[in-house]
C-alpha cells in the first residue's frame, strides 16, 4: 500500500534473478515516476526495468526508461494482470509488455507533452484485432496516435483510433520500388481501408527524370 516517488536521479545496473531488473511494483504498491532515469538494468524473467505486479500502479509523468533488458518479457516494463501502467506529460518508455488478455492497457488521463513517440516498442500477450492496447479518459486520443509504437513481434498491425482507445488494427505492408533511384522510402505499414501516402522526398537517379510513383499493376499513383 505504499508509494514510491522518483523525480531525478537513476536506476541502472541493477539485476533480478526473476522479475523486476530496477524496480518491483508489489500489489497495491504505488511508483511514481516524474523525472531521471532507469537504464541497464536486467531482469532474468520479466520486467527488466519495472515489473508492476497485478493490483500494482505504475504512474509515469517524466523521465525516460530505456535501455533494460529482460530474458522473457517487458524489456523496460511488465505489467501483470489487473496492474495499472499510466502515462502522461513527457514520460518515455521503451519496450513494454502488456498483459492484454487481463484487461491490462496503457492509460492516458492527461496531456501528452514530449515529442512523438513517448512509448515505444509495445507487446502483448493478444495480438487479436481490436484489442486495446491504450485507453483514454478526459483527454481526445486521436491526437496521440503516434505517441505510440508496436514492437515487430506483434506483427503485421497498427494502432488506430476507435470508441477512445487504440486498438489493434490488421495492416498492409507497402513497399517502394525506386528501380535504383536514391533515396529508398522505407517499408510502411497502413491500415486496412486506409489511404497510403506518398512517400515526401522523390527519388533521383542520374540519367532519368522521375514522372511519379505507380502500383505494381502500372496505374498512376
């Protein structure tokens, strides 16, 4: 039932034999994080930053967690069954693992303040479309789609915006073919039913004068 504040300093170089490489969230228990850092830590099972134990609350309003490891899940942090993971202000946070199938989701009840994306490289243990991967309450989530990533283990998905939540949406992978031309956009991932943008920068190859971009059937993009 007690809580835990950090808002400057670090964690780091820590290790956990199970779970909870820097910090270890037990039931009930409270970590607020608003500032400092918590890095190279490691954990041989999960959570090798925080593990956030079920019925445990994680609030991150600053800082950055980065840069931990774990043998199983959550590289930065792992949250348990029924634990609560909150974001706001200019918190970053790498590799996280939810336990989705619980219920478990990132929760957002305040403004998001730091640059795009705050949390990065999101797992979870259901990777079904239409699962919630982050809830909002009293603020508008369709502005905060791209404060958030998946990691590449969750396949081909994104997150879009639906009934004040991302959720996970099944996607295409477009790729562009620049026949030799420079720069090469990198492969995206877009939506099912949603419009691809075209790539901002066109590329240039000596000799040849680029028209435009078309689909591998031909037609005029």
């Amino acid at each position: 039932f007690g809580t835990f504040e950090v808002s400057g300093g670090e964690i780091s170089g820590n290790t956990a034999s199970q779970n909870g490489g820097g910090v270890y969230v037990k039931a009930f228990g409270t970590f607020e994080v608003s500032g400092g850092e918590i890095s190279g830590n490691t954990a041989s099972q999960n959570g090798g930053g925080v593990y956030v134990k079920a019925f445990g609350t994680f609030e991150v309003s600053g800082g950055e967690i980065s840069g931990n490891t774990a043998s199983q899940h959550g590289g930065g942090v792992y949250v348990d069954a029924f634990g609560t993971f909150e974001v706001s202000d200019d918190g970053r946070v790498d590799d996280v693992y939810l336990l989705a199938t619980s219920g478990v989701t990132i929760s957002v009840t305040k403004t998001l303040t730091g640059t795009p994306p705050q949390v990065r490289n999101i797992d979870l243990n259901s990777q079904n479309d239409g699962t919630k991967v982050v809830t909002f309450t009293g603020v508008s989530g369709e502005d905060y789609v791209s404060y958030f990533t998946l990691a590449e283990s969750v396949g081909q998905k994104v997150l879009t915006y639906q009934d004040d939540a991302l959720v996970l949406t099944p996607a295409y992978k477009v790729t562009f073919d620049t026949n030799g031309g420079d720069p090469t956009p990198s492969p995206v991932l877009v939506a099912v039913n949603t419009p691809v943008s075209k790539p901002t920068e066109n590329p240039a190859k000596t000799g040849f004068i680029f028209t435009g971009w078309y689909t591998g059937q031909g037609t005029e993009w």
